[in-house]
C-alpha cells in the first residue's frame, strides 16, 4: 500500500503541473488569442494573428497603429514590423518588432516544433529564437537556416550556443552552406578567398578537429549519422567512419550517402547501387537507383539504365521487393500502412493499404494539402466532393464526412471549416469552438 501511495505522490506534480495544449482562436471582434481543449480562453484575444505554439511560445501579429492590411494582397504584410513571440501567459518575449519570422521549411521547421528555432528579420538585421531555452540573440546574426536540434548552429563567422548566444567555434566554414551538428559531429570545410571549400573534415563540438586516415576527408553536405559519417579517398572511393575518425566501413563505393533508419544508399563500383547497414553489410543491391528508406520503405529503380527508362519498385527493411508497390504512386506512412495514389499526383486521390497490399479504404479520398498524412493522433483528414471527415488506421470513417475543409489532429483538436466558420473539434467529431471565417 506504501508502494502505491508514493507512486500516487509522485505522479500528482506531473498531472497538475502538465501544460496543456493552446489552440489560436479569433472572438466575435475579430481579434485573436489561445484556447485549451475545453475552448476556454487562456490567452484573452488581442493579437491581429496567432500562430501556433512551439514549446511555450508562440508568434503572433499586433498592426502598427493605422495600419490595414490589403485582404486580397498577403504581401501587404511584407516589411511590416507586427510580428513578435510571446509565452503562455500571453506576455510578449520579443515585442513586435519583426518585420517577418520564417519557422521553416514547409511545416518541417528548422531543428524540430519544439526543438528547433524561428529566424527572424527585423530592420535591423537578422537574427534567431530558441524555441527550447527563450534565448532572442542579437540582430546582427545571419543564421543558416537548416538547422539541427544541436546547441551549435552555424552563424556568420562560426558555430554558435543558440542557448546563450557565445561563440563557441569561430572561423570561417563553408559560407554559402555550412553543415550542421548531428549527436556532437559536424562534417566542416574552411573556404578560400572566394569562399569555396578548401579541405572538408570532422570536428566535434568544442572545435577539435577529428583526425582521419591520410588522404581521407568527409564529403559536402555529409551527416553523422547512425555513429557513420561519409568519406572519400584521394583515388574517389567512398566509405565510413566513426565518431573517432577510424574507417569501420571500407573505402570500397563508387559513392555513399548518409544512413536513414539505419541503412545507407551505396553505388558499386560494377554500376548497379544498392544499401548497407551500419557494419557494411548488403541489405540488397541491384538497383538501377536508390532513395533513401522513409517509413520502413525504400524507392529503387528495378531495371534498365537510367532513372528515366527503369521501373520504379519499392523495397522493404528485409530487403525485399514488395510486390504490389510496383510504380511511383505510392507513399509509405509507416511498414504497416501506405497511401496509393490512383492519379498522376499523389494529392488527388488515395486508397489505404496494409503492408501486403490489402485495401483498407471503400473509396479514395483526397489529402489536406501541406498537411502531412501520417495519422497524428491516430486520425486522418481525408475529403470526398461530399465533404471532409476523418478514418483510423483500419480505413474506418470515425468522423463522418460533414465538414467543407479539415486538417490533422493536433493533439485533442483539429481545425475544420464548415462553410463560413472556421474553428476546432474534438476526436469524437463534437465542434469544440467556431468563429466566422468567410470565404471570398
């Protein structure tokens, strides 16, 4: 009884002081702020525009005075300095004072939702936000933008804590495109007088150079990745080290490419490519060409000479050549379930299928557009020119198809629109919070 008694203890801080989600939500006038689940308002409105939350802040739009953006022109808003971040309290972090703030690529975000940053552009210069520590550096920082979740990010003139803004490595790597830290290992190359690189080469994050065989460097844009970075040879043969510097895998390839769910594209030196996991191993090889694996699936070229005149296959984590996935139109959401497209896009209709090619779906569906089909929450917005609802991983409609627009789930909401209101349900498909949205 004591056992459960302190268990109960010590999971209660966890229940009570666990944040909840906020949800951006306009009121009757037009203003914006941050609902819960439960469509209470956390964060009263009083913004022009809300974003949504990343960790514990989020961006939002406050109008210089006077301002009126143009409604049928979203450039109107460029170079306006109305963007800034504020916390869960509502109180702003970085008053508005940007001109824009880019969160990303799209939707993939630059390091993570929440363990990435936002690059912002003011009037002064430019600068960053990190998500996960609150830090706002300066605006005389250029940050390259495809960043990791490591604490080192590239900036103008080195590496950079973006916890703390120091300096942590300076020089001059690679300016037009620097690489980026992966588990404490970059794959860096000092630049000439026109900023070419000179000599690509391994360091870690205190800016020791790791030291690899003679004649051995890393490659462009090369990651570490699954303990493996890519190398070559001064006669161009390509192989692996580890995070020591040794060569674990032998500088046997015509070309490598980085690891992905523990596997590495590799082109042979007969001509045909295939892929190897992290002990050098052949999973499978063959191949006219090869994509890296993606949700326990890979893409290769099954036959003829070029990309253009072989047949696109797919293969499995066992090396296996999946039967039915014999063309381009299919798209893998996990080993267990891919989406096939039945047109010449991927986004204008799918059927759902198990991994033995079974069809789980009655009828194909369209996808939301720049929304990512990968069942969050176990759900998926799927339309039909009847409308939109939502199926479950069986192919099952769990929310009948009754809304105009939908999207993913983001944790216990998802936004919908029907007709000309735009709002939030819940998983049972019960409208949580609607306002008038029109469509002109």
């Amino acid at each position: 009884m004591k056992k459960w008694l302190c268990l109960l203890i010590l999971l209660l801080p966890l229940t009570v002081f666990a944040e909840e989600q906020l949800y951006a939500a306009m009121d009757e006038n037009g203003l914006w702020g941050y609902i819960n689940a439960q469509a209470e308002w956390i964060i009263a409105p009083q913004f022009d525009g809300a974003g949504e939350f990343r960790g514990d802040y989020a961006t939002v739009m406050v109008y210089p005075e006077g301002f009126v953006p143009d409604p049928d022109d979203p450039m109107s808003l460029f170079g306006v300095p109305c963007e800034g971040i504020i916390d869960r309290t509502g109180a702003f972090v970085l008053e508005p004072i940007a001109e824009y703030i880019d969160p990303g690529y799209d939707g993939g975000y630059y390091g993570g939702k929440d363990t990435g940053i936002w690059v912002i552009s003011t009037a002064d210069g430019e600068g960053f936000f990190d998500i996960p520590s609150g830090y706002c550096s300066s605006f005389d920082v250029w940050v390259w933008p495809w960043v990791s979740d490591s604490r080192l990010i590239p900036v103008n003139g080195g590496y950079m804590d973006r916890t703390n803004g120091e300096m942590v490595i300076k020089g001059d790597f690679y300016a037009v495109d620097p690489g980026c830290f992966h588990d404490g290992i970059v794959a860096a190359s000092y630049t000439d007088m026109k900023g070419e690189p000179i000599k690509f080469f391994m360091m870690d994050e205190k800016g020791n150079v790791i030291r690899l065989p003679y004649g051995v460097s890393t490659v462009y844009a090369a990651c570490y990745s699954d303990g493996r970075m890519v190398v070559v040879d001064e006669n161009e043969r390509y192989g692996y080290a580890d995070g020591e510097g040794n060569i674990v895998i032998p500088m046997q390839y015509k070309h490598a490419s980085d690891f992905s769910e523990g596997y590495a594209e590799v082109e042979f030196f007969e001509g045909d490519c295939g892929f190897i996991d992290v002990d050098g191993n052949v999973l499978a090889r063959g191949f006219t060409w090869t994509c890296p694996f993606r949700d326990g699936y890979a893409k290769v070229g099954l036959s003829g000479t070029t990309k253009q005149d072989s047949v696109t296959g797919f293969i499995n984590r066992q090396g296996e050549i999946v039967p039915f996935m014999d063309s381009d139109h299919f798209a893998a959401i996990s080993e267990e379930r891919i989406w096939k497209s039945l047109g010449g896009g991927f986004w204008d209709s799918v059927l759902l299928l198990d991994s033995q090619g079974n069809v789980l779906t009655t009828e194909a569906y369209e996808l939301p557009e720049y929304d990512y089909p990968y069942f969050a929450e176990g759900l998926q917005a799927v339309g039909t020119a009847d409308g939109w609802g939502y199926i479950n991983l069986d192919g099952e409609v769990v929310i009948p198809l009754q809304f105009t627009c939908a999207w993913n789930f983001d944790g216990e909401l998802a936004p919908v629109r029907m007709g000309d209101q735009r709002g939030y349900i819940d998983k049972s498909g019960n409208v949580v919070y609607m306002w008038d949205s029109p469509i002109d």
